[in-house]
C-alpha cells in the first residue's frame, strides 16, 4: 500500500533506525564476538547467521509502509531465535498462527516492539511464560500476548513503543487503517489491525 504521506514515511524511517540501532542488535554482535574469542566458532557461525537474516529482513521492510503477517511472522521469529539464543535459560514464546489469510498486510515495524517488551518484562518477572498468538481474517489481524505483568511498559521499550504507537495513530488518521489496542483486557496485550 503505497503512501507518499510525508510523517508516515519518516515514522516508518523512524521505526527502522530504532529497531536496527537498538541495544538488542548490539548485544548480537557483542555476543558474536564473544563466541569467536572462546572459539565457539558454531555458535557464532549460527549467531551470524540469524543475525544476517533478521537485518536483511528489517531492511526490507524499512522500504515498506505495510508487509504481509507472513512476513511479519518470518521477522518475528528470527528476532525470537536471536533472543532465545542471548537468554537461553528462558522460553522466548512459539507464536502461535491461526485464520485464514496469512497475506494480510500489517504495518511494519508495529509487532516487534510489543513483543520485545513483553519479553524485557518476562525475562524480569517470575512468570513460568507468556504466548503470542496472531490470528488473520479477510483484511484484519490480531496480536494477543498473553503475560501475567501489571506494567504495561518495560522502559528500555518504551520510545519503540511509543514509535509503534504513533505509526498506527498516522496510518490510522490517513485513512489507510483502523485499529483497536488494549492493554490487560483478558490478556496482557490486544491489537487488531483492519487494513482498508
């Protein structure tokens, strides 16, 4: 979906640099080099590798307002492999997949802040575990995270949140979206995105 609206396409570069200039990507390569000086060499071979993927996917989508919840699920779950991989006493969730129009499209760079705070909360907390469903209908998607966590917001994720937030506020005011968020009604976390 092609918009040529100023403040969405500087939202979106906007999402793009704090996603790749975030702590989380830094902490890959320090991890990476790591491995490399104790000679883990497998494990930095693998780290590298998912590390390629998901930047070359972050990059791919810095040029899109809007990616299918296909590819939104591929990005997902190399960041979670990478996070699994920086925290591996704890369970970063299997996101769950359901409904029936994997091509629906969602905005870009809106799920991966979301879910990186509910994970920053989890890695915090004695909670056993969290899900992460996402379900597709004809031209709308639903995020669910559910987290036992009374605070919303983690702050290490709170700019790329606000970020996300502002991104579907813009969409949404062009005219391009609708979407509904709630935090803590019956799960930690509920965003449905309407594409129009």
């Amino acid at each position: 979906m092609p918009n040529d609206n100023p403040h969405i396409a500087n939202s979106l570069l906007n999402s793009f640099k704090a996603f790749v200039g975030s702590h989380f990507l830094l902490n890959i390569i320090n991890g990476i080099q790591s491995d490399v000086i104790l000679k883990a060499h497998k494990s930095a071979f693998e780290t590298l590798q998912l590390f390629n993927r998901v930047y070359k996917l972050a990059l791919k989508q810095s040029n899109e307002q809007f990616a299918s919840v296909e590819e939104t699920l591929t990005f997902l779950k190399v960041y979670g492999a990478l996070e699994q991989i920086r925290f591996p006493n704890r369970k970063f969730p299997t996101i769950k997949q359901s409904g029936t129009n994997a091509e629906t499209s969602v905005p870009t760079f809106v799920f991966q802040p979301f879910l990186e705070n509910a994970w920053l909360l989890f890695l915090e907390s004695k909670a056993k575990s969290f899900k992460v469903s996402v379900s597709t209908e004809e031209e709308s998607c639903t995020c669910m995270i559910d987290l036992k966590s009374d605070a919303p917001i983690h702050s290490k994720s709170k700019a790329k949140i606000d970020l996300a937030m502002n991104r579907l506020e813009l969409l949404q005011d062009s005219g391009l979206i609708n979407y509904t968020l709630d935090w803590h009604k019956n799960a930690f976390f509920h965003l449905t995105i309407q594409t129009l």
